[in-house]
C-alpha cells in the first residue's frame, strides 16, 4: 500500500494561536481571510494546543499555518508558518493577504516539482 495520501480537504491557511483565549482573534484573522477569498480554518476549541493545531495541518496537508499570540497583536505582526518546510516568518499583519498569496504560490510551484520528480 502506498505511503503517499493525497490532500481531502480544501482548507489552504490555517488559523493557529500559540496561546490560551485567543479565539476571538482567531475568528477575525479567519473572517479577513475568508473576505480575501482564502480557504481557511482554525480549531474550534477555545484553547487549543500549539502542537495539535500544527499536527492537524501535516496531516491535513494544509500549505500554510498562520500565528497569532500575544507578542504578534504587540507588534502588529502575523507569524506565518510553511507546513511542509516548517519554516516560520514574521510578517506586518498589513502584508498578510499578499504574503499569503505569494507562499502559496510557493509552495504549489514546489509541489507541482515534486509531482514531476
């Protein structure tokens, strides 16, 4: 049997807080994000653990996680994290939509690669 699964679920951005009562916010970055037309979801939990929400999405295969905390809504600042490479970037929260864009573009291009290998 094959080890390779391939994705079931629409979901592109993921909605993730790194710490406990952050769901309204998460709701809000999900909103804006669904507004710009991204396919996003977050954990309905109140509070969620870190490591659950980033597991969900490897095994979902969601492209990217975006992070928000306490030390994200002082800086104004949005912590994205690509799932596959796990690497994470801090971004202002007003590049969110087009930072979100262009790894997403990232990310498929590097897909549709490794598909051709």
């Amino acid at each position: 049997q094959s080890k390779i699964q391939s994705k079931t679920i629409e979901t592109e951005v993921y909605v993730a807080s790194a710490e406990k009562n952050f769901l309204e916010e998460r709701m809000k970055l999900c909103t804006y994000l669904w507004k710009n037309g991204f396919k996003t979801e977050m954990a309905y939990k109140c509070n969620p653990k870190l490591l659950d929400q980033l597991q969900y999405c490897e095994k979902n295969q969601i492209e990217l996680c975006v992070i928000i905390g306490s030390s994200e809504l002082e800086t104004d600042t949005i912590k994205i994290r690509d799932v596959i490479t796990r690497n994470e970037f801090l971004i202002p929260r007003e590049q969110l939509i087009d930072e979100i864009r262009i790894h997403l573009n990232k990310v498929r291009q590097r897909l549709a690669e490794n598909k051709q290998q």
